[in-house]
C-alpha cells in the first residue's frame, strides 16, 4: 500500500509532467488553446484561492469561539 509521502511525490511528478507536456506539445500548436487553457486555469486558481480563504475564516472563527467560549 502506497503512503501518504508517495501519493504526494507522485501527484508532483504528474503535475510537472502535465505542464512539461502542455508546454511542448500542446501549447506550441493552437494559440487558441493556450489562451483558453490560461484562462481556464486562472479562473480554477481563482476559485480554489476564494475556497481556501473561507475555510481558513471558518476554521478562525471555530477556533476564536472555542477559546473565548
């Protein structure tokens, strides 16, 4: 059974392969499809970003109302 450090490297290997492979054979092909896959990813980046913060509120307030209660 794989550990959690394993998953963690392997997923980082993908993601470098996945941007190795967008900027050598996808990229240099359709000028469109860049454009389209920048936006997509700032969009996601954004949204993920936004998710992030509110969990991090919500844990905060969790913790300030434990402490204070």
């Amino acid at each position: 059974m794989a550990t959690v450090t394993q998953l963690v490297v392997e997923l980082f290997r993908s993601v470098v392969d996945l941007v190795v492979i967008f900027a050598t054979e996808v990229a240099t092909q359709d000028p469109i499809g860049l454009l389209v896959f920048l936006a997509g990813a700032a969009l996601t980046t954004a949204a993920a970003g936004f998710f992030g913060l509110l969990v991090a509120g919500a844990l905060l307030d969790a913790l300030r109302d434990a402490v204070a209660g």
